[in-house]
C-alpha cells in the first residue's frame, strides 16, 4: 500500500514562495495520477492541483497561475511549487493518488503554511 511523506512548508509572507515535497512511498509512482490537497482546520479537505502519468496538469480555479505541480518518477517524488501566496492559502498540504479525487484513503501527516506578516 502506498504511503506519502510531505515536506517543505513553513511560515512565509503574503506575497511569498514556497516548494513543496511529497514523497511516494510504494510501487510504480510513475504510473499514477497524482494531487495536491489541503485542509484548514475545521474545514473539509479540498483539492489542490493534479498531474497525470503523462504530465498533464489541472489545476483549482484559486490557485491557477500561481502555483505548478510537478513530479520527477526516478526519485517518486511529487512537488508543488507556490508562488505569490496569500493568507487564504494558509493550510496543511497533502498529497494522494489521483488526478482530481483520492483514490486511496492512506494519508500522510501533511506540511503546513502558514502566510502571515
């Protein structure tokens, strides 16, 4: 069963840049789907962006523009790249299997942002 470890967040300034990491933990990460997504405490996870085995990426309306997904499947590793954040994208992060929709129900412990003067 895959496992995901997800690195790279911390505190940064509206207006900030950040990379994030996810590390595939399993078999054949380069034929998955994978997504980005986030949760604020007390609130429901929402997805983020995705990339298809193929490279293809999609993105959410809120964050189209400013942040890229990218993956390198020699090292089964997923990124985010985030640039021009704001407080509304303050949240942990997580990645998953799937394009658009989780396919599995394995989830890391995340990595938080934070985006605050």
């Amino acid at each position: 069963q895959a496992q995901f470890m997800e690195s790279g967040g911390g505190l940064v300034e509206p207006g900030g840049s950040l990379r994030l990491s996810c590390k595939f933990f399993g078999s054949n990460f380069g034929v998955y789907p994978m997504a980005w997504y986030r949760q604020i405490p007390g609130k429901q996870r929402e997805w983020v962006a995705g990339i298809n085995n193929m490279g293809t990426t999609i993105y959410a309306h809120s964050v189209n523009e400013r942040f890229r997904i990218s993956r390198d499947n020699t090292q089964n590793s997923l990124y985010l790249e985030m640039n021009n954040l704001n407080p509304e994208d303050a949240a942990v992060y997580y990645c998953n299997i799937g394009y658009t929709t989780p396919t599995t129900n394995t989830w890391g412990r995340g990595t938080a942002v934070t985006v605050a003067s």
